[in-house]
C-alpha cells in the first residue's frame, strides 16, 4: 500500500467528520432559531393581549398579578433555556476535542473506537439539544396559557 493510498482514506474520513460536524452545527442553529421564534411570538401575542384589556384599573390588576406570577416563571424558563446554551456550547466543544483527538491516535484500532465514538456523540448531541429546547418551549407556552387563563377574557367583542 503506498502513501498516497493510506492518505485517501483519512481525508475521506476527515471529510465525512466534518460534513457530520457542520450538520450538526446546523441542527444546532435551527434550535436556537426556533427557540428564539417562539419567543418572539409569545411576546407579539403577550403586547396583543396587554392591548385588549377593557380598563386601566383591570390592566393594573393583571399588571400586578402578572409581577407576581409570571415574571418569576419568565425567568426560570430563561434561566432553563440559557442553561440548554450553555450546554450545547459544551458538547461542541467536546466534539472538537474528539475531532482532535481521532488525529492523536496511536493505532488503527484506537482511531477506529475514536471515530466511532465521535460519530455516535455527533449524532446523539442535536437529538439531546433539540429535545431540550422543545421542552423548554413547551413550558413557555404553558406558563403564558396559565397566565392568560388567569387574566380572564382578553377580548371584548
């Protein structure tokens, strides 16, 4: 086997971890975009219902009641999704350590369990992160429902 032949291999294995690392940057991406989304439209529904409270003496009571509920759950879920962040940069971090570290190998069979290993952590990290961030949504749109629900009728018709 000559040189070139056992060079091929490599960078086909380099570029097949690397188009599996960009995809899961892109996952990544499509989470926080969605998670941003959401939160986004929550607030447009959040000023949309503000705006259609019947008096200023009912909206300083949901204002108040609002203070006291909601804001605290506004934060924890803030907290949970700065959290999943947090998390996330984490595992990409690890995976470039494990990238790295395929090229550190003292044998094939030690690069081997590396690749495979790296494989396995790229694949299971969108699955992981984009759970997460569905769950934290989730709870989002719940706490603004029970909100909402508490407030009463928003609209007068």
């Amino acid at each position: 086997m000559s040189a070139t032949d056992t060079r091929n291999p490599t960078a086909a294995t380099s570029e097949t971890i690397n188009e599996l690392f960009h995809e899961t940057m892109r996952g990544y991406e499509k989470a926080l975009k969605s998670g941003i989304q959401l939160q986004e439209e929550s607030a447009n529904l959040w000023r949309e219902l503000l705006t259609k409270l019947a008096s200023p003496k009912e909206l300083q009571a949901k204002f108040e009641s609002m203070t006291a509920d909601a804001f605290p759950e506004a934060r924890e879920r803030i907290e949970a999704f700065l959290e999943t962040c947090t998390r996330m940069s984490k595992q990409t971090i690890d995976l470039f350590e494990k990238r790295l570290g395929v090229y550190q190998a003292t044998s094939v069979s030690d690069a081997q369990r590396r690749v495979h290993d790296l494989i396995e952590s790229s694949l299971a990290a969108p699955w992981v992160n984009v759970h997460s961030a569905l769950n934290t949504n989730a709870k989002i749109i719940a706490s603004w429902k029970a909100l909402a629900d508490r407030c009463g009728p928003a609209v007068k018709q």
